[in-house]
C-alpha cells in the first residue's frame, strides 16, 4: 500500500468538510457579533432575569451575603450616614469581634458598622450586616450594654429572620413567584425592613434568647441586657427608637429575668463604665 498517497487523500477529504465548517463558524460568529433588532435577543433577556431572581425560600449563605452587601449598599447611598472616627469604630468592631464565636451563625463574615444618627437604635441585615446608632453608644453606660444590643441584633441574623420577613413582604405584595423574588425588589424590601417596620414579638423573644447566649459566651455580664432595656423603658422623654422598632420591652425584660436566673453566668466582662467612657470619648466630645 502507498501510505503516501493515502495520507494525501485522506488529507483531501478532511480539509472538504474541514473548510466549510470553519465557514459557518465564522459566519455565525458576525451574526452573533452584528446588531440585531431587541427582539432577537429576548432570550438572552431571559436568561439574565432568571439570572436576577433569589429563592428566598432556600438561599445560601454565600448568596444571602451577597444579598446582604447589596442591601448595605443602598442603605449606604440613600440616606443611611457612617460615623468614620476609626477609633470608635474600631472599639465597635472589637466587641462584635468578640461575639461572632459564641453567635448562632460564626462562619459568616460579620460587617459591624456605627451610624452617625442620635435616636438611640440598632438594627441588622442580611449576611452578617449589623449597624449601631451613635444615639445608642451615648445612651449606653459600659461596653456590655452595647455588646447584649449588638448580640441581639446577630440573634435576629442567626434566626434569619429578615429572611423570613421579607419573603413574608414579598408575598404580601404579590412579588413572590414560583421562580422567587427579583433581586431589585429584594434589596428594595430588605432596605425598607432595616429601616422602618417594627419586628415581631415572636422575632423579638427568640432574638433575646439567642442573643443572651451570645453574650454569655463571650463572658460579658447578663445582667447588662437586662439593665440598659429597663434603662430605656424608664426615661421619661418618650420611647425611643430601639423600643418603637422592637416591641413588648416589659415582656421581654421579664423572660431574659428567667432565662438568666435558669442559667446563670459568672461573667462579669463589661462592667467598667470609666473605661467604656474613654474608648468611646472621641464620640461623647461632638
């Protein structure tokens, strides 16, 4: 056999078929590249709202991070001021530091931000995003007032109950489909929910419970959460906003008063008011 010319033929038929095919490659690849009318293209639309849509009903912690981020975002660009003395933001970020290992969920990335605003509030978002009002630090008398607020608020991150909320909303509003909830919209009612709508009382109990733990487990004093709620239920100048947004105080001081008396803790950490008044001076001079 001439394995010459058999390698010649068979050269020439791969190179029929070969050449034709690199033809239509490319010819597809300048349809691809040419401007078409819109119509042409909806199902790349479809694909990038598929794309869009969360499943609030089975996210994961990833997503719900970047859900978090997101919300943190707009929270940021619409209103919501960071006090950016690093000293005091520092100290906030210690005590959060402290907490995240004793908290319900320790492997997600905890972002704790101080808010530059006098009503004494706090509050908590998707993904590990959990904010204090500078109106609280003032408001607070030792560093474990403000480590049980903050150990609340991660309670609420741990029972996902922002989750739980704004599929809630979405129902409400008829914006939850069968393939979930458009992400704009998400964002849309996790800003809404930060901001505005008071918690549940079942939220609000379970948020303590978990929080107490927290506080527990780092070694700060129980008695603190007990002590700076009974603080803001006693002033006289109104209820403030941690009260308007987070309901049934008395209710709430009650159980924390038995849950602790069941479990007592030996930790005193926190206690030192002098000490809490200079780490946060730089805040207390404006």
């Amino acid at each position: 056999m001439n394995w010459k010319r058999f390698n010649l033929n068979s050269l020439f038929y791969q190179r029929r078929w070969f050449y034709p095919l690199i033809s239509a490659v490319v010819a597809l690849s300048l349809c691809l590249s040419t401007p078409l009318p819109s119509r042409a293209f909806s199902w790349i639309d479809l694909i990038i709202q598929g794309t869009q849509l969360v499943q609030l009903s089975n996210i994961s912690s990833s997503q719900e991070v970047e859900l978090g981020k997101q919300i943190n975002q707009q929270l940021l660009s619409s209103g919501t001021q960071l006090y950016r003395n690093p000293l005091v933001n520092q100290y906030v970020e210690q005590i959060g530091r402290r907490l995240v290992p004793n908290s319900d969920r320790p492997n997600i990335p905890y972002t704790f931000q101080v808010v530059k605003n006098d009503s004494i509030n706090a509050f908590a978002t998707l993904g590990g995003f959990v904010y204090v009002n500078t109106g609280l630090l003032k408001a607070a008398d030792n560093e474990a007032q403000v480590a049980s607020v903050m150990g609340h608020e991660m309670g609420h991150i741990g029972g996902q109950h922002v989750l739980k909320q704004m599929r809630q909303k979405a129902i409400e509003n008829g914006l939850l489909t069968a393939s979930g909830l458009d992400r704009t919209q998400a964002v849309q009612i996790g800003v809404q929910l930060a901001r505005d709508l008071p918690r549940s009382r079942q939220n609000e109990f379970e948020a303590d419970q978990r929080g107490l733990k927290t506080l527990t487990g780092a070694g700060y004093s129980q008695s603190a959460m007990v002590a700076f709620m009974q603080k803001l239920l006693n002033k006289s100048s109104g209820a403030p906003a941690f009260l308007n947004t987070h309901p049934a105080t008395f209710d709430r001081i009650q159980a924390l008063k038995s849950a602790i008396n069941a479990n007592p803790s030996n930790g005193s950490a926190g206690l030192d008011n002098a000490a809490y008044q200079t780490n946060i001076q730089a805040l207390l001079g404006h």
